[in-house]
C-alpha cells in the first residue's frame, strides 16, 4: 500500500496516477497519522512538506516516535528546495520537486520499495 500525503488535488491524482498500485490519498497529516496508526502499515508514503495545517515535519516527527511508523520509507514532493538537505533521520529516501519530476521517477520508487 502506499500513502500520498498531499492537499493539491490535482498533485494527489497525478502522484496515484504514475504508482500504478494501490494508494490511498490524504489531503492533511492528521488524517494520515489517524489512518497509519489504526491498520496496516504502508510500503511507502509520498509526502508534501507544505500542508493545510500540521505541515510534513510534523507528521514525520509523529512518525518518528513510534518503532514500527519509522521503519516506513518516505519520498519528499514538494516545491521547497531540500537538495542538499540530509533528511534520512526522517526515513526520507527520497526527494521530488514538484516542479521537475517525472512519472518514471515515482515509479522507481515504487518499484523499489512497494511489495
């Protein structure tokens, strides 16, 4: 399963789009956060930083304070420049900007990560 954490409707839909697996898409990180703690975990999460309330660092925080939510890889869409950050305590395997990334490159990480 994968997570697409992303209040741009249209971002949400073309993300899902280019997975070609099975995803389920929220528009904010607490309906996420409710979501991951209360069943299956997913494989892995697309994640936009800038979110209508609670932003991404905030639900990777959360994430990060549970042993089994860590484990989860995270793949960072944004439009914020976060090149030559090292966000891997994160569990951030990945970066896309959102204004230059291709579909081929989330199916990579699909491909990678998702069972």
């Amino acid at each position: 399963m994968i997570y697409i954490i992303d209040d741009d409707e249209i971002m949400s839909e073309c993300i899902e789009k280019a997975c070609k697996k099975p995803a389920r898409v929220f528009s904010n990180a607490i309906e996420a956060m409710l979501d991951i703690t209360g069943g299956e975990l997913p494989d892995l999460i697309f994640l936009d930083i800038l979110l209508d309330g609670p932003d991404g660092f905030a639900f990777l925080d959360e994430m990060m304070s549970y042993p089994d939510t860590k484990k989860v890889p995270v793949v960072i869409v944004s439009s914020l420049d976060f090149k030559n950050k090292d966000l891997s305590g994160y569990g951030v395997v990945g970066i896309l900007n959102k204004d230059e990334m291709r579909p081929e490159e989330i199916s990579e990480y699909v491909d990678k990560y998702v069972k």
